[in-house]
C-alpha cells in the first residue's frame, strides 16, 4: 500500500507539474515575446500594421518614411511616452506596457501641429488577441474619423487697415535658411521666393471686405462659404466667392479637408513654407474660388489660401515685425489668391493677389 501510495503521489506529483507548466507557458509567452507593431509616419498619416493587440508589453518600431521630421508619441489610460523627433528616413523603437483600453497615437511636432494635419490614430488594446486587425491605415478610416465627428466650425469677418503684399525679398532668410534645407525638391522654388517672393515687407494701403464661414467636417468633407471684395494697386476692383475647400496637394501646402481649427505652424514649427513668420491661426484654410476682376470672370478654379492668424505685421509701415510671432493677438486675416492649375499668373505684380485685414475677428458660428 506504500508503495502503491507512493507511485500514486508520485503519479500525481508528476500530473500536478506537468499541469502547471502547462498552465504557466502562456504566461511565460506573453512575458518574453511582445507584439510587434511596424510604424510609417509621413505627410500627414501615422499607419500602425497592427490596430488591435492584446494587453501586455508591445514594441512599436517607428520609421519617418515622410520628407519632414516627425515624432511619435502614444497617449492614454494613464500613459503619455514620446521619442525624439527623428528625420526623414530614420527609424526608432518604443516598448510600453499596455492594460486593455484605447490609445490615441500621434506625431506631437509644432505643438501638435502634425497631429491636427491628420497624423493621428488609435491602437486598441484587449485582453485577449482579436482578429480584427488588416494592416496599415484600418484605423485611419475608421476610429480616427470617429473620433473627428464632431463638426466645429467658424465665422471670420476682416477689419482694420486693408494692405496688399507685393513681391520682394524675405525679411529673415537667415532665419529660414536652416530650415529649407529640410524642403528636398520644394527647396530651390522657396530659396527664390526668399530673394523676391510674396512674404515681403513691399506693401501698398489697399480697401475691401471680406468674411467667411468655415465648417471643420474632417477629411474631404469640410466647406466654406466666403465673400472678399477688394481694390489692388493699380485701381482695379476684384470679387472673390469662395463655395469649395480644396485637398489637392500645392507646394508648402498641406491638404487636410481643406479646414483646420487651431494650427501652430510655420516658421520654426517644421509644419510647411518657413517664409512665414512663425503664427499661431484661429484657422486656416484652403479652398477653390470664383474670382473677378472689374466684373468680369477671370477664373472659376482660382487657389485660395486663407489664415486668422496671430498679429505678423506692425502698425504704420506694416511690415513683419518678428520671427516667431505665435503669442501675438490673434487677429490678422490673410488672403493669398494664385491662378487654377495650368491657367495663367493672375494680371497682378507676381502673378498672384495677397492681402491682409490687419484688425479681424472670429466667432463660432451657428
């Protein structure tokens, strides 16, 4: 009976470590393999291979495939870790703990500046592995649309001194000089505005109107609905309706749904064309526009580039006054009109139209 007894604890012994090995290897697993998560940040989209994976330790191996510098930085359920900024072509890696929640995952450059271009999504995190997931860019179209639902929207109405921007040299090339070098192809185009281009200190007293209605929808869905009505230098009376946001891309310009509420950008932020002072905007915009000049039609597709931003500009002589003009008063409007694609420079210095109302005002719209 001994014996038998003895064989039988050791029977049982022998079933009781086997069991809890076998219990203890998916821990073990878990413990020593994290999932892997392959990030593509560029302009403006961060794409996770993987949008759903369970709990526990995840490594997100991160590449700029972008022109630009961007970072990476996950958010939420208690959780806020970044890494540096990295370059184009650059790559980094990030391993965190993750509990069961959503995260929100970004690109925090320019205060966020890239995040409210688009590069934002989530990585949901379950307690067991769900199948749910198709690779690259799912939650591009799914929970960060969601997460943009909500519609904002703007009403803007231009006051103050009215002047017009004419060609000329850039006021802080030194300024901007690192910062082109960032720029790639684009970079030979803005090194020549740099020596006479449209952000210039060459402004003439101009008189007009202008006010708009801007609704942030997300994606391709924003509108406006605008009217500007202005004289130039050489006397000329031009009328500007505006009924379409555009999302095509344009140099130095970026192409979110066309609306973008609440943007840090320019200048020294790394977001687009350095030869602006950096600004913070109540909203920026790009749009597609009727234009006439002396009551006649010029062109139904004219380009339209429109900021509320923070005061650039100084009073009397109205020329930029700084570099890094993000804590000013935010009440500058500006205009920028250039002809549609492939139509002709419009029958203005430089071929394009720039204005400024130097004292607007903003409200939300009902």
């Amino acid at each position: 009976m001994t014996q038998l007894h003895g064989v039988a604890i050791r029977n049982v012994s022998g079933l009781l470590v086997v069991a809890l090995a076998l219990g203890a290897a998916p821990s073990l697993k878990h413990a020593t393999a994290p999932v892997q998560i392959t990030v593509k940040l560029s302009e403006w989209k961060v794409a996770l291979s993987e949008t759903t994976v369970p709990a526990g330790t995840v490594t997100f191996s991160i590449t700029n495939a972008g022109s630009i510098p961007h970072g990476f930085e996950v958010q939420g359920h208690g959780i806020e870790k970044e890494i540096e900024v990295i370059q184009p072509g650059a790559s980094d890696t990030l391993t965190l703990t993750l509990e069961p929640a959503t995260y929100e995952v970004y690109c925090p450059v320019g205060e966020d500046s890239h995040k409210k271009l688009g590069m934002e999504t989530h990585l949901k995190v379950v307690g067991a592995r769900s199948s749910g997931s198709s690779g690259y860019g799912e939650s591009a179209m799914g929970e960060t649309h969601e997460a943009r639902a909500t519609v904002q929207s703007i009403r803007v109405t231009g006051g103050g001194p009215v002047i017009q921007i004419l060609p000329g040299p850039f006021p802080f090339p030194d300024s901007a000089a690192p910062i082109l070098k960032q720029f790639g192809d684009e970079r030979e185009g803005l090194e020549s505005q740099v020596k006479d281009g449209p952000y210039s200190n060459n402004v003439v007293p101009s008189a007009g109107t202008f006010s708009f209605t801007a609704w942030d929808k997300g994606a391709v869905r924003d509108s406006v609905d605008g009217l500007a009505e202005f004289t130039t230098q050489d006397g000329a009376r031009w009328k500007l309706v505006l009924d379409r946001v555009q999302t095509k891309d344009v140099p130095h310009h970026p192409r979110f749904g066309g609306v973008i509420l609440g943007l840090y950008y320019h200048g020294v932020t790394q977001v687009h064309t350095p030869l602006v002072p950096t600004i913070n905007s109540a909203v920026a915009l790009w749009a597609f526009g009727h234009l006439y000049k002396n009551d006649q039609l010029v062109t139904d597709n004219a380009m339209v580039h429109v900021m509320l931003l923070s005061r650039t500009r100084r009073d009397g002589d109205f020329a930029l006054a700084c570099w890094d003009c993000s804590k000013n008063k935010i009440e500058e409007l500006q205009l920028q009109i250039l002809p549609g694609p492939g139509e002709p420079k419009l029958a203005a210095p430089g071929g394009f139209l720039f204005l400024n109302w130097e004292k607007s005002s903003s409200r939300k719209a009902s």
